[in-house]
C-alpha cells in the first residue's frame, strides 16, 4: 500500500488539532493507504522541535521551501495564520504535492483565486487541494446535509447562523496575529464567520448570492505582547510569552452581523462575534421551511433537533435526533450507539476524506473552489459595510485568474 508522507507547516492550535487527527484517523479508518506524520516546520527550531517531539512528528524544520522540494513528502499540511496560506499552498501544489489548508483560505479574493488556479493546474496531474472546514466533518451536520437534500423540512425560507465567542471582552487582551489584518485578513468574520458561511452553503446546498452587512470593532487599541511559542496552553491568541511594552491598533473587526440571499432566495442571518461575553465557541445553525426546521448546536454536537410539521398535531415538537448509530456519518468506526464524539473527531474524519480523495482520484470537499467561493462572500460583507451596508452581490463571474 503507497505511503502517503505529511509535512505540517505550522504549530499553533491548529497545528495540535490536526496532528491528532494525522495520529487518530490511521487507527481508527481503515485508510487506502499508510500516512506518516514524516517532519513539522515552524522558525523557531526549539519550539518547532517540541511540538515535534509533543505531537508525533518523525522531524522538525525550519524551511517550509526546503520541506516542499523533498520527494519524499506527498501532502502538505498548512497551519499557518491566512497571510501565508497563498504562498505556501501555490508553491506545494506546483511542487506536485497534495494540500489540506485551514480556513480561510486565504487573507483576500485575490489570493483566493491564485490558490484556486493552483489547485486547477495541479488537478490535471492528479494532485489534490482541501480546506479545513472541519465542522463539516461533525456527523451531525453531515447528517443535517442529507436529512436537507431529502426534503424533511422541504422549501427553505429562513436560516440563522451563529457563531460566538468572547476571548476578547477583555480590553487587557494582547494584540494577537489574529487581531492584525496584515496577518489575519479580517477579525471575526474571517476566522469564525467563514465557517458559518461555509456550514449554511454546505447544509443547504445553497450559495450565498448577496450580502448585507455591518462589521464592528469595539476595543480599537490593545497591549503589545511577544508572540507564544504556539504550543498548546497559548489559547486562541498564539501568545503566551512576557507582557510587551505600549500599544497596538486593531485593525480587524470584532463583530461581523450579516444577511444573505440564498440562491433560491432563501434569506439567511448571520453573526460571527468575539464578544458574546460567556459564550466560548457557540456555533449553531437553525434551517426553517415548509414542512418542518432542523437545528444544530456544537455544544450539543452529538445531535440534530427536528421539528417535523407534517407529523399530527398532538405529536409536533422539537425532538432530539442523537447522531450516533452506525448507520450515521462516520460513526461506524468509532464507538457503540450513544457514546459521543468530541470537537477533535472532525480532524480524524478530515483526515479520512482527504486521504480516500487522493487515493481514489476523487475530490475530497471542501475543494479550494469552494473556499474561493466563501472568500468571495467575506470580501462582499466587508464591502457592504463599507458602503452603509448595502446589498453587494457575491461576485462569483469573476473568473478565476489562469
Ligand atoms: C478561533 O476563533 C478558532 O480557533 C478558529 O480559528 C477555529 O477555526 C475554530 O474552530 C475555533 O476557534
């Protein structure tokens, strides 16, 4: 059986939550073929070496370029923040290697269409390129996906997609990369709104259309901070190094709330905040239509809620769907009925779908069109909310550029 050889580029918390599933999924999958979890590059060689030596890495380096040019590397593994993705990912793919790249994409439409016409050029040699949209891979929303396409709540009108946190309600919180646009490419919207665009496109089968939107940052100045090593226990700041001295501007948004058309004209309502003070990563997304509504909830995420209008009158009412019998998305190969799953199965399940999709020559989603596609609508809320929100279309004619 071909043995699949993984670089990871990065080391942040990303990085500890892919390597777990590069570790998980071979054990857990009957995988198409062997992976080794061959060398992890990072700049600082003896922090790079310790999450090597922490996460199962076979090695460590400090040269992403070096890495890329070995032939003895198949998949490279970007977990870095968004203003590298296109470099990294464009040289890869040119390099003949397969790519997982976390979401988003990238930090602009721009370098979300070099990726893209990377991934196309690359395609016709039979290399593959995937987004790490991993709450895809949750069985409860894949389940939600196909209970939608079967018609259970039949003609869409409404859906509401939430993401909240509240890491930065604390105006003594440092200037992370995150809250640097030069870094991140945008602030909530980017990092957390582009899964809830990514999960109402998936479960629908929809695409966003037009877009409304108000984007917002509450504390505009925050204390300058040495960057962590990235090692787990820096938290969603990437910090974790001594007070710094001074200032920074922040130059991201802190709330993104949206609406979007749907393409069959569906309305969708969106927020992506960092300061839903006491919520800590509150995903959800509620789908209403004609013939019943579905709902997901991360912190419930083994199960879905239906609401089923056809049924008699006397028996209507949410009811709680646990996701956990064989016969459910991925579950098959983990645990008996009615023993959960965790935030980090998602990373194994990506592991598993990219893998097959390299193997079997299909193409494992989301594709880096699809992440193109999400950058577009990113793209157009921030326009929106630069033009006193008004509607601003999802440039999707914009073709790719060769
Ligand atoms: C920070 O908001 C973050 O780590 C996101 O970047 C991840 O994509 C999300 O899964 C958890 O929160």
């Amino acid at each position: 059986m071909k043995k699949l050889r993984v670089a990871m580029i990065g080391y942040g918390f990303m990085g500890a939550a892919h390597s777990q599933g590069w570790r998980t999924a071979p054990r857990v999958f009957d995988l198409p073929a062997e992976t080794g979890m061959a060398v992890i590059v990072g700049r600082d060689a003896s922090a790079v070496a310790k999450a090597a030596a922490k996460w199962g890495w076979d090695e460590s380096a400090t040269d992403w370029r070096e890495v890329i040019a070995r032939d003895d590397i198949d998949i490279v593994d970007i977990v870095t923040p968004g203003d590298s993705h296109a470099e990294i990912a464009i040289a890869a793919l040119d390099a003949g290697k397969h790519v997982l790249c976390e979401k988003p994409l990238a930090n602009t439409v721009e370098e979300a269409e070099a990726m893209a016409a990377a991934a196309e050029r690359a395609a016709e040699k039979g290399v593959k390129a995937m987004v790490g949209f991993t709450y895809r891979r949750v069985p409860a929303v894949t389940f939600l996906r196909q209970l939608i396409a079967e018609g259970v709540v039949g003609r869409i009108a409404h859906v509401r997609a939430s993401y909240r946190q509240d890491w930065l309600v604390d105006p003594d919180m440092p200037l992370a990369w995150r809250l640097q646009k030069e870094h991140a490419g945008s602030g909530a919207l980017g990092d957390i709104g582009a899964h809830a665009i990514d999960l109402v496109e998936f479960v629908t089968g929809m695409d966003v259309e037009r877009v409304s939107g108000v984007l917002d940052t509450i504390v505009k100045q925050r204390p300058l901070q040495d960057s962590g090593t990235g090692l787990s226990g820096s938290g969603l700041s990437g910090l974790s190094g001594k007070a710094g001295a001074g200032y920074g501007q922040v130059t991201v948004d802190d709330i993104a709330i949206f609406t979007g058309r749907l393409a069959s004209g569906a309305l969708a309502s969106f927020e992506a905040t960092r300061f839903a003070t006491g919520r800590k990563n509150a995903l959800s997304i509620e789908v209403s239509g004609d013939k019943g509504a579905l709902a997901f909830d991360l912190e419930d995420l083994n199960s879905v809620q239906f609401y089923d209008r056809t049924a008699p009158a006397d028996l209507q009412g949410f009811r709680k769907i646990l996701v956990t019998e064989p016969v459910h998305p991925y579950v098959s190969a983990w645990w008996p009925a009615g023993h959960m799953l965790g935030y980090e199965h998602g990373f194994s399940h990506q592991v598993k779908d990219l893998v097959e999709g390299i193997v079997r020559n299909t193409d494992p989603h989301p594709t880096f069109a699809d992440g193109l596609r999400v950058q577009r609508v990113l793209e157009a809320v921030e326009r929106s909310s630069d033009n006193d929100s008004v509607w601003t279309r999802v440039s999707a004619d914009v073709p790719v550029k060769a």
